[in-house]
C-alpha cells in the first residue's frame, strides 16, 4: 500500500485540522499582540498595554499547508502572563496541541521566567506530546541581544532542553509574524499524515 505524503494529496480533498494553540510567558512579553496582529493580518497591534487576567481563545487563523491544499485552523488561546492567576486558569490550559512560549528581547529575564511556564505546560499536556516554539519578540528593541555568547547560549539550551524550534520577530514592526505559524502548520500537518500512515498499517 501506498501511504500519502505532503505534497501527494492530489487524489483526496483538501483536510482542515484544528488546533489549540496555547501562548504562554510573562506579562508584557507580546502573546496578545501577537495574536492581535496574525487575526489582523498585520494590520492592527494595539499599543495599549491590558493585561490578560484569564485563558480564553482570542480567535481562529487559519494557513494553507505547504505543497498541499490542506490548511491547518489554529485556535489561537491567550494565557496570563502573573504568576498567582495561574491557579484559577490552569484548567483551561488543557488539551493544546501546540505551545508557543515567548520573551522579550529587551528583557532577558523573561527567557529565564520561562522555564517555569513550559514546565507547566507540558506537565499539563504532556500526553499530547505537543508542538512547542520559542518565540523571541521586539528584536528591534535590542539588535546587540544576540551578539553576546552568553545570551545566544541560553536561547539555544533553552530550545535543546525542550526540543523546540525557535523563531525572531517583531510584532510591533509586523517582522517575522508568520514565519513560526507556516511552520507549524507543516509540523502539524506531518504529525496528521504519520498518524493516519501508523493506523493502516495496524
């Protein structure tokens, strides 16, 4: 039997798969402007700072899969970014498929904080081995941040520890917003196609 790959879908129709995409790291970092931005295709990030005090699905976006005529719906789900709302929202970080953890460039705590945010995360969806991405926001607000090996260092163990993928950008300057979502889309997509070739050939 012939199982299917990405880019040999011509004999099928086009699939749409959901997924719960779930932002997490520390307040001010960018996740809901981010989100601001993708569901505006770039043309609306507020720049009013309101803090996000509970986890909920800010929209849907979807993105065509590379080389087929599939797409992939993300759910795109906000989290707070404080510590003692945790506790009450923790529940609803349940069941996503996919983690995007951000910091902020000019703030290299925020990479630190991390750590203890994707602990969360994945204990919590563990058993759905999700897709994780290391987003790094307001690049412009720091272009030295990656010239230091000690910074350069942390990023890359940071995305080793966590077998992530890892991605630039600029939400403010709409740079680098689509690129991890174009990934993940085709990850995902992969993920489909493995899955349905694991079955036929039970």
């Amino acid at each position: 039997m012939v199982m299917p790959q990405r880019g040999d879908m011509t004999q099928r129709r086009p699939t749409i798969l959901r997924a719960k995409v779930l932002f997490i790291g520390s307040c001010r970092v960018g996740k809901s402007s981010l989100i601001q931005a993708l569901l505006s295709d770039g043309n609306h990030v507020s720049k009013q700072y309101n803090m996000t005090v509970t986890v909920e699905c800010s929209g849907i976006k979807n993105f065509l899969v590379p080389d087929t005529s599939d797409q992939v719906e993300f759910y795109l789900t906000d989290s707070p970014g404080k510590e003692d709302l945790f506790p009450k929202t923790q529940h609803m970080w349940a069941n996503a498929a996919i983690i995007i953890a951000m910091f902020d460039y000019s703030r290299p705590e925020t990479l630190k904080e991390l750590e203890a945010w994707m602990d969360k995360g994945v204990k919590i969806n563990g058993d759905l081995d999700p897709i994780m991405v290391l987003i790094g926001n307001k690049k412009d607000l720091d272009v030295d941040y990656l010239n230091t090996p000690e910074r350069a260092a942390q990023i890359d163990s940071f995305i080793r520890q966590y077998n992530m993928k890892y991605f630039p950008c600029c939400v403010r300057e709409g740079e680098g917003i689509e690129e991890p979502f174009k990934y993940l889309s085709a990850t995902y997509h992969d993920q489909f196609i493995s899955r349905i070739n694991t079955l036929a050939t039970v």
